[in-house]
C-alpha cells in the first residue's frame, strides 16, 4: 500500500525545488514567477528503511524492494483559489485526490526570489492556503446540506449521521476552524471521510530554511511550530536548496556533505517519518532468497489485513502468519535460528502486525 502527499503552498516557496530533489527528477518546472508549475506533477519514491538492508544480507536476498510513497506537487494557490482564482478549481481537485497535504512555508529572507505577497511571512501564507481550504469545504457542505437533510426527514439512517456530521463540521468552518478539529467516534470516521472536506486531511507544515538554518530552524521555522502544533498539524524543518544539491550527489558523498552541514540525514527521511505517522502507518517485512521487501500498512491492522496488501487471495484464503520480531531475526541471523530459538511465533486472525515484524503467509486459495 502506498500514499499520495500533495506539495502545496503559495507561488515561489520551494515546493518544485523541494518536489525535484525529493524525486530526482526535474519534471516539475521550477521558475521564479507564479503559476509556473501548471499540471500536477508525480514522483514515486522509495522510503528509505535502513532495516531492509539488514534483512536482505542476512537473508541473501537477491533483490531488495522498499515501501513506495508518491508527492504531488501541485500548481500554486492565491488568494481566491476557492472562487476559481489563479489555478483555483483545479488546485483544489487535485488536492481532493491526495491522502495528506504537505504546505511548503517560505521561511528565508532572499532579495532575489519575488514573493506573491512583496513580504516573507510563512504564518500569513499558512492561513492564506487553510482560508482557501476551508472555503472551498463550506461552499460544498452548505450546497449538500439541504439534500441530506431531505433524505434524513425520509429515516435514511446514514443521512442522519451525514447531517449530524456536516453541522459539527460547518460550525468549526464558520469559526475559521479546519474540519481536521471535527470530534467524531471510531464509528463515525468512515462516514466523515465520506464528505471529502480538503481540511480533514492530515496536515504537514514544510518549513523551507535557508542553508544555515537547515539544522536548528530559524525563528521564522519556531513561529510554523506553535502554528502547526496548535492546528493539530505536522511540521519538519527542510532546506529544499540542500535537498536539491544532495540529489545530485552520488549516494558515497552525501553523508559527508551532510556531516558538513551539521545533519545527520537527508530531509526526505524526516519528512516520511512525519507523514507516516501524520497517516498512522507503519512497515512489515518478507525475506527470501528471491526479495527481502517492505510493505505499508496502518498501525492495528491485524494478520489477513497485512497479507492482503500484497494479494487480495492471501487476505481471503488466509490461514496464519509465521512472525518474527525484526530484532529477534537480526540478532539470531535470520528465520532458521529464530525458528530454532523459539521465535518464530504463528499467530492467526487476530494479531495486530507490529512495525518491523517480518512474516510468512500460509493461505489457502
């Protein structure tokens, strides 16, 4: 299972720059002016585990496949986006297509890059993208409510809980608030996600940093932090110019290059990291002479949910899972002496995969 993060934010803040090095491509057009990257662009990238590498020496795999995860990045928003401003009805499509939204924020001060707003104020360019959102959410709740509530008066049960929904959800809209703040039950997310509001998704604050600031942020980054943290968002801090150089370097130099810099590690992990758990997800492993791969799932999927990511046949048909802790297979040296030392446990329907497990399948077609 993969997932799509859109990349936005307002024109020349990064986000192609960020999109380029995230993917290594140069698919998405990077210009200093507005509306420069028109057509969304996509970049499948592999997330970087250290602990596939471990599992394929050990079990001399012949082929090693990492997790996918794709970025969108997405044309530039302005003011106005809700009322088809600039790019705005298409923006706001082809945010509706992704899981998570990644806001690109300008957190550097650069005489030679044009700002749309002739300032550099990353709070003010946040609250400019979520009013955009949060517009484009009220519109569409307003123009269904009578509909469902038409249906609710007829004893349309899931009507009802729609309509119930849509009045939490509006109310904190009229406040200024995004739908992420909707309180709902565990019984009740399934049909929430059904209203498709674009603030509902889960949200991640990019701080774009000049390069001496790629390490400790900046106060511009500091200000983004109790903003993200107060709209129940995610933030990392990122110097998409850094990323951009690091891309072009072989894989042998860029831990020296980092090293320099004062980090230790590529931005792309930090920001995995934060959108996966932004998604509640998590990974299992297999292992075999053919692969040793990883494969993404949500935190409390259980057994056959885990198998079935790789076939819907081993979902359906599934029998047990032969589990071993990715620590018990390290440091035993593989499934053959975890089995010897009693590690290597069958667990049926029931078992909830823990991040790391590496499993073996039996099912029955």
């Amino acid at each position: 299972m993969g997932f799509k993060m859109g990349i936005v934010g307002l024109p020349n803040v990064g986000k192609s720059t960020l999109f380029n090095a995230l993917t290594r491509t140069a698919a998405a057009q990077a210009a200093n002016f507005p509306f420069c990257t028109i057509e969304p662009n996509v970049g499948e990238v592999a997330v970087p585990d250290a602990r596939l590498d471990k599992l394929a020496a050990i079990g001399k795999s012949a082929n090693v496949i990492p997790a996918r995860m794709s970025f969108v990045d997405i044309a530039g928003l302005v003011k106005g986006a809700s009322q088809g401003e600039g790019l705005g009805n298409q923006f706001l499509a082809n945010i509706r297509e992704c899981d998570a939204i990644a806001y690109v924020l300008r957190c550097f001060e650069d005489s030679n890059i044009l700002h749309v707003a002739n300032k550099v104020d990353p709070l003010a360019d946040a609250e400019v993208v979520e009013t955009e959102l949060m517009l484009a959410d009220l519109e569409s709740l307003e123009k269904r409510l009578p509909g469902v509530e038409k249906k609710a008066k007829q004893g349309d049960k899931e009507a009802k809980l729609n309509v119930e929904l849509i009045n939490r959800a509006l109310v904190l809209l009229r406040e200024g608030k995004s739908a992420r703040h909707v309180e709902r039950s565990a019984e009740e997310e399934k049909a929430f996600e059904g209203l498709q509001l674009l603030t509902s998704k889960p949200a991640l604050y990019v701080c774009n940093v000049d390069e001496a600031s790629a390490a400790t942020g900046n106060t511009m980054s500091k200000q983004v932090e109790d903003y993200a943290h107060a709209h129940n968002a995610g933030v990392v801090v990122i110097s998409a110019e850094i990323e951009s150089q690091l891309a072009q370097l072989p894989d042998a130099e860029q831990a020296e290059y980092l090293e320099t810099l004062g980090l230790h590690e590529p931005g792309l992990n930090r920001l995995i990291r934060e959108a996966y758990d932004l998604l509640g997800l998590q990974t299992y492993f297999t292992v075999g002479p053919k692969e040793a791969r990883a494969w993404t799932i949500h935190k409390g999927d259980k057994a056959p949910q885990a198998a079935g990511v790789i076939h819907t046949d081993f979902e359906r048909g599934f029998i047990r899972a032969q589990t071993i802790a990715y620590d018990d297979f390290v440091s035993l040296g593989g499934e053959v002496a975890a089995r010897e030392a009693g590690r290597a446990r069958d667990e049926g329907k029931e078992y909830v995969v823990k991040d790391g497990d590496v499993m073996l399948f039996k099912f029955n077609t």
